[in-house]
C-alpha cells in the first residue's frame, strides 16, 4: 500500500449516503450524520430509511425472488455475477479500505486485508462452492425414489455492525446469494459507507436490480421494520446480546423467520507456562486484544496465566503492549486505530473505573489518548487481579482493555475459561499435545486457537455457543442458513 494513494483517497468528498431499492438510489424518510472517529468531524451523511421504505426494499426483495430473475438463475450463472463482483472489489481494494476506515476507525495496515481483501475471497469462496453442492438420494425401498433437493428460502434480512462491515457483511451476503436468495441489508448507522459502495459494485456486476436491497438509519426504526417484516423468511445478525434478544421477539411477533445470531464474546487465552515461546504468546496476546482497538468479537479480552509464570508474562506484555502505535488510523505506521464513537469510548473508560474499584490494577493505560485531535482514542489497557466476579470479567467491553487472571493448574484454568456466559472463541498455549486436546475438548467456545490467536479463514465455521449465538458463518456449513431441505417421495 501506498500512503501518498491513502492520503488522496482520504481527502476526497464523500457523497450522501442513499437507500438501494430495486436497483435504484433514493432518499430515505430522513438522514443521519456520519461523525468519523478519526477526528470527531463530520463526514457526510446517509439516509434514516423509515418503516414505509424498509417495506418498500423487502417487497421489492420478495418480488425478485419470486420472479425467478435471481432464484431461477442456473448456479453457474450466478456464479459468474459473483466472480465479477470480487473482481470489482479488488479492483477497489484501496478505495474501499478507506472509505471504510474513514467511516469506523480501523487502522489501514490492517483494514486492507481483512476488509475488501476478505471480502473478495468470500464471494469467490461461494460462488465456486455453490455449483459443486449436491442433493441427495434417499436410502429407500425399491419401489420409491426419494429425493432431497436444497433451495433458497426466499428473502434474507441481514444486520451487520460496525467493526469489519464489509467482511461480515460478505459472510452474510454472499452465500445468501449464491444459492438464489434476495437480501435486504441494514449496515450498522456509524459505518454504512463501504457496504453502500459495495452495492453499487454488485449492480455494476450484474446482480439484478431488487435482489440485493441496502436500507441504511437506526437500529430501533430501520433494523426492527425489516426484523417485523413478514417478506422476510430469515435473519441473520451480527452484534450484541441485547439486539439479538429482540430480534428474537420481533420473530415471534411477526412470521416466525428464522434468526441466526451472533452475539459476541468475552474470550479466553489460557497461557500455561510450558507454551513454546512466552515471548511470542505475549505479542500475540496483546494484538489478540488491542488491533482494531479491541473492536473485534473474537477478541482475546480475557488473559489467563498459570500463576508461576504470571508476573514475567504481564511484565512482557505490558513492553509489547506500550510498543504499539496508537493513532490515526490513516497512517500505516498506526497498530491501535480509534474506537468507532464517543459513546463506545465512554463506555470503555466506564469498565476500567469499575475495575479498579473492584480491585483491579492498571498495568498500562485505562486512560483516553490523542484527545486534542477531536477524535475518539483509547491507551491499550491491562488491568490485573481480575475476578470472575468482576464486571470487566462477565461482560465484553468491545475495547481494547484486557482482563488477567492467574491460574494453578489445568483444572482452574478450564474452569475459569468457561465461567462466562459467551461461547465464540478461546486460545490455548502449551507445548503439551495433549493438553491441547484436552482444553480444545473441554471449553465451549465454536473456535479454539492453539498456539495462535486468531488468523482462521473461510474455509472453516465460525459459530457461537451458550449466548455467544447460533448458527454459522463462514465455510460450507454457512449455506445451511439460507437453503430449505424438500423432500419428493414418488412411488415408482
């Protein structure tokens, strides 16, 4: 990357935000100013769909779909849209990128790859898979043929938040379309920008107009008309625990739609003491935390160290943690971007007050950095002596603030891995293979990171247990969420 590309590319306007319905710009029932977390400013603004234009997008959405223009499309025809469209993605790679870190804050180094360039291979990912997947033959008696076809449920309603739009976004969007789905997409309102322009990208690829809908504006207004909708037969969530509960309630007051969630985490990384590299486990434990300014749902936020260890590994992280560039997120140089509102910084600053007056101690940071730039910073934080009763223990802060608990044994480590409500992720060090297996069995978390954090790529799923969510995204198993199994019994 370039950064003379990422200084044009960031000093250029950036137009009004406006709905897609049925191939189409309009304006919403309002509008809404986008703030970037950069410097506080505002950058643009985007249309605040209503009730009456969520309707609008999943009627459209429904129309397309019954039609047959997308859902009738031979598999290999919609595979071809959806190559070009990953071509026009990487062809936009850099726009994209920072388009997006303008929106929510993420550092360039890092949003390059894990945006546009994970959202390119996702729809490749897809659009190969999708004429590769087979029905099936029954087992059945001589006389009878029994046939199991997979086909598109219908409309797709999908919310994605803030930290990786367009990532997420293309988990959700990607398989829905590739086998034959319409979708109706409501971005997250402090960062709907890349998603807007990745529509613009889908209609210039071919994807035909109604089949894939953008409504932007509030997650109580625009989010709940399209969860109420009855044109819609399935959501598909990613975000926090409380959205994920009305989306729920909104299902049963509507049309009983399908919801898969995911709802985020409160992570554990166990570090035993005979991990092969300590040094190596304190840098990946602090990028564990604190890329993205812990805006991650993944994120390793809980730090436990077997206890004779624990004093030199805190040591070692706290160097490794102090080492890491904080500032805009523009700048290739930055390690730590800016926490995506002021409400989201706030609400850090709150945990870490609540831990030290729950006995907590700050090793580095807890406090707001670069203030004076008017945008929305935060010093990496580690704090100690965190109890499982403990606030900044039980609840995901969503911020780069880690929390550490020594440990005695395998026993306690397990146990205080899985003393949590969340189920999304966990990391384990040790050079003890069977450790590893016995841990990797024993915490209920839908990935298990070992001697590694993070890194996992599409090929594999990405599902939550306990509260953590349902469902999955990523992988082939993803297609389960948006086909329907029918069953032809014929007597022959």
């Amino acid at each position: 990357m370039d950064q003379a590309m990422i200084d044009r590319l960031a000093a250029a306007p950036v137009a009004a935000g406006k709905l897609l319905i049925e191939g189409e710009w309009v304006e919403g029932a309002g509008e809404t100013p986008v703030l970037s977390p950069i410097d506080g400013r505002q950058l643009t603004t985007i249309a605040a769909a209503g009730p009456d234009d969520v309707a609008r997008a999943c009627a459209s959405a429904r129309d397309a779909f019954e039609d047959g223009r997308w859902s009738r499309m031979a598999p290999s025809g919609r595979k071809a849209v959806l190559h070009r469209l990953a071509d026009l993605i990487e062809k936009h790679a850099t726009e994209l990128a920072v388009l997006g870190v303008r929106d929510n804050g993420t550092e360039i180094s890092m949003a390059l790859k894990a945006e546009p360039g994970s959202a390119a291979g996702t729809f490749r990912y897809y659009a190969e898979a999708i004429d590769k997947i087979y029905g099936e033959i029954a087992p059945t008696a001589p006389n009878v043929l029994g046939l199991i076809h997979r086909e598109p449920v219908g409309v797709v309603g999908a919310i994605v938040p803030w930290n990786f739009p367009l990532m997420i976004g293309a988990w959700k969007i990607a398989p829905a379309l590739a086998t034959g789905n319409s979708v109706v997409l409501k971005p997250a309102e402090t960062a709907s920008l890349s998603l807007l322009r990745l529509a613009a990208l889908a209609l210039e690829a071919g994807v035909p107009p109604g089949v894939f809908n953008v409504v932007t504006g509030p997650g109580r207004v625009t989010g709940e008309a399209l969860a109420l909708s009855t044109d819609v037969d399935v959501m598909v969530f990613t975000g926090s625990g409380a959205t994920g509960r009305r989306l729920l309630q909104y299902s049963a007051q509507s049309n009983l739609k399908r919801c898969y969630l995911e709802l985020g985490g409160k992570s554990p990384n166990v570090v035993f003491a005979d991990a092969p590299d300590l040094s190596a486990a304190a840098k990946a434990a602090a990028t564990a935390i604190f890329r993205n300014a812990g805006q991650v749902c993944v994120a390793g936020s809980r730090l436990l160290v077997e206890a004779s260890v624990h004093d030199a590994f805190v040591a070692e992280l706290a160097t490794a943690t102090r080492k890491m560039a904080v500032g805009n997120p523009l700048k290739l140089e930055t390690q730590v971007g800016a926490v995506n509102s002021l409400s989201q910084l706030e609400g850090n600053l709150g945990f870490v007050a609540d831990a030290t007056r729950e006995g907590g101690e700050i090793v580095t940071g807890g406090t707001r950095a670069l203030e004076a730039t008017g945008g929305y910073y935060m010093d990496p934080t580690i704090v100690t002596g965190v109890k499982p009763e403990h606030r900044l223990y039980r609840e995901e802060v969503f911020g780069p603030v880690l929390a550490v608990t020594p440990f005695k044994d395998e026993a306690e480590a397990l146990r205080l891995a899985n003393a949590s409500d969340f189920g999304l992720a966990a990391g384990v060090w040790t050079a003890n293979l069977s450790r590893a297996h016995r841990m990797v069995r024993g915490i209920r978390s839908g990935v298990v990171h070992v001697n590694t954090y993070g890194g996992s790529d599409v090929t594999v799923p990405l599902s939550g247990m306990k509260q953590s969510g349902n469902g999955a995204d990523k992988s082939l198993h993803a297609l389960e969420k948006y086909t329907d199994l029918k069953t032809a019994w014929i007597q022959l």
